[in-house]
C-alpha cells in the first residue's frame, strides 16, 4: 500500500507530496519539508496520526 502526504492536504498552496511503503520514510521526508519550507514542525507521532486519519 503506497502511503502519501500531501501539503494541499493540510491548507498549503503547495504542490509538495511525500509518497512510499515505509511510513518512516514519509513522515520523514513530509516533516523535513513543511519544517524547511513552510516553518511548521510536526511531531512523528502528529505525522503518524495524519496518515492513520486518511487510511494511507
């Protein structure tokens, strides 16, 4: 199953998405994002959530 994070998911105009089988991987690579570009750091476990919420 292919997990994705969107930032149009969560009210960025931004076309950035981070997608994979490995959660770890994405929530890695979302959180670095909005992090860097967007000056939001979620937690892993915040990040976790928003991928259980969405049913991957």
């Amino acid at each position: 199953m292919t997990l994705r994070l969107s930032c149009k998911d969560y009210g960025f105009e931004c076309d950035f998405e981070s997608k994979g089988d490995n959660a770890s991987t994405v929530i890695e690579e979302f959180g670095k994002h909005t992090d860097e570009v967007h000056g939001i750091e979620y937690s892993k476990e915040a990040l976790m959530q928003f991928i259980m919420r969405k049913g991957g």
